[in-house]
C-alpha cells in the first residue's frame, strides 16, 4: 500500500512544476478590497486562492476594564475566527486553543507595525473571519488586517504583508495549499515582514529544515511578500481613486443644469432687447 501512495506522489524536482501547475515561487490568485464594512473604522476584504477573509478594525478606544489599560500604548487585540462552514468537516463554533494561538500571534505582529505609543490607555479592536480556508488563513488573515489598519487611518510604520513558505515533495515553495500542507516531507513557515524595513515580524515553523534550506527559503518569503505588499497598496488607493472619480462624477452632473439655466437666461434678454429695438 505504501509503495502505492509513494509511486502516486508527485515529485516536484523531477516535474518542476507544482500540483495545481504553479511554478515553486508563485503565489496563488490575490486579490484585496478595502472599506467594506460600512460601521467599521476600517475593514477589508481577501481572496486569496480557496480563502476569503474578512477583517474589521474598531478604535483606537477606551480599553475596558480599565485594568487592562497601558498607559504608554495601545493595546492591539486581534480575535481570529473561523466560520463553521470554512472547512469541509464542520468547525465547531467556539474558540479553540489553534484560535487563540492565531488571534495572539497577530496580535504580536501587527503591534510591530502600528505606533501605539500614541494612543496610551486605549484599544484597538482587530476582528478577522475566515469564511473558506485552504491553508496559510493566518497569513491571509494577517495581510487583511494589516490593510484594514491603514483603511481605519492609524498611523503605522507600515503594513505587514505575510505568506506561507516552505518545504513540499520535495522541494523549496512559496503559499502552500492543502495539499502541499500534507505531504508526508511537509515544512510550513508562516512569514510576515515590514516590507521598508525587512523587519521579520511573524515567523513560525511546522517541521524541520536544513541551516541552508532556510536561508533560500527565507529569498524566497522577502521576494513573495514584496508582490503582496503591492497588491495591499493598490487596494488602498483603488479605493480613494474610486472616490475621488465619484465626486467628479457629481460636478459633471451639476455643472451642464447650471449651463442650461444660464443659455435660457440669456435667450431671454436677448428677445427682451429685441423687443426694444423693435419699438
């Protein structure tokens, strides 16, 4: 049976491609949208292959109780969930120990990012809900928050851009899917930076790896997170190109009734002089 599985496996230095036909370094489909929840202070949307995320921001306010209160920063407090219909096998609703574990470590890594100092006694609320996961929801969910921050108008050092990097069949790869999660020689690394910087600001690992394995598995985050950081970029200013084009759009509608009434005022005075003239 074992020698079954293994003849079934793919190999990906011999294929030098991966299951879904990615190349190793390539990401799957990205995509964000930016100030989609209307009573938000910030929020965003992310598709990222089989995941969906949605991220909320609220604050910076009043941390409460007040024994929770720092009174040299923010407190970043980051509640990650997963619906129960995000998995094929039905997720139980309440939190478990893996959703706390993800809600801290976000929590940690978007703390690097945000000047918390400025908001001493308060808290900043960070609500993330994956509705279809398909490996890398922490990473996804992290790149989604960190857009939604910036939406909410907090000031930051900058975004986190965040991916998944690793070992499969074999072989150095970028974003693993679930499949890649899987194999039997698995390595998973959760990995976000601050992209000006290259400060590592989230780096886990599931699995072992040789010292020089690493070193081209980390080349290989640095370059995928750059690809995303502008992706995060162009979802911000989407959104304020879109508005401003909307406001355009309503000086265009005003501006050709104020033309009409000034072309019928003028009609007027004309027949009125001719009149004149006439007498």
């Amino acid at each position: 049976m074992s020698g079954k599985v293994k003849e079934n496996m793919p190999d990906y230095k011999k294929d030098k491609k991966r299951v879904d036909g990615r190349k190793m370094d390539e990401l799957r489909p990205l995509s964000i949208k930016v100030g989609v929840i209307p009573n938000a202070d910030g929020s965003a949307y992310l598709e990222w292959g089989q995941n969906k995320v949605y991220a909320a921001v609220y604050g910076p306010r009043e941390a409460l109780p007040k024994h929770t209160q720092n009174p040299l920063k923010a407190n970043i407090k980051v509640t990650y969930r997963m619906t129960t219909f995000s998995v094929p096998e039905r997720k139980q609703p309440r939190p478990n120990r893996r959703d706390m574990e993800i809600s801290k470590v976000l929590g940690e890594a978007l703390d690097k990012a945000v000047f918390t100092e400025q908001f001493p006694n308060t808290e900043i609320s960070v609500f993330v809900e994956v509705i279809d996961s398909n490996a890398g929801s922490r990473v996804a969910c992290l790149t989604a928050a960190s857009c939604a921050l910036a939406d909410a108008g907090i000031p930051m050092k900058d975004m986190v851009a965040a991916t998944g990097v690793g070992k499969a069949f074999g072989e150095l790869v970028v974003d693993l899917d679930k499949a890649e999660e899987d194999a039997p020689d698995a390595v998973d690394i959760p990995f976000g930076i601050l992209p000006n910087t290259k400060e590592i600001v989230l780096l886990q690992m599931d699995g072992l790896l040789k010292k020089s394995e690493w070193a081209e598995i980390a080349k290989l985050g640095y370059a995928a997170c750059e690809k995303i950081y502008e992706i995060q970029k162009k979802a911000l200013t989407d959104k304020y190109q879109l508005s401003e084009v909307s406001q355009n759009q309503i000086v265009d509608k005003s501006t050709p009734k104020k033309v009409e009434k000034d072309s019928v005022k003028t009609k007027k005075e004309s027949k009125e002089k001719a009149k004149k003239v006439k007498k």
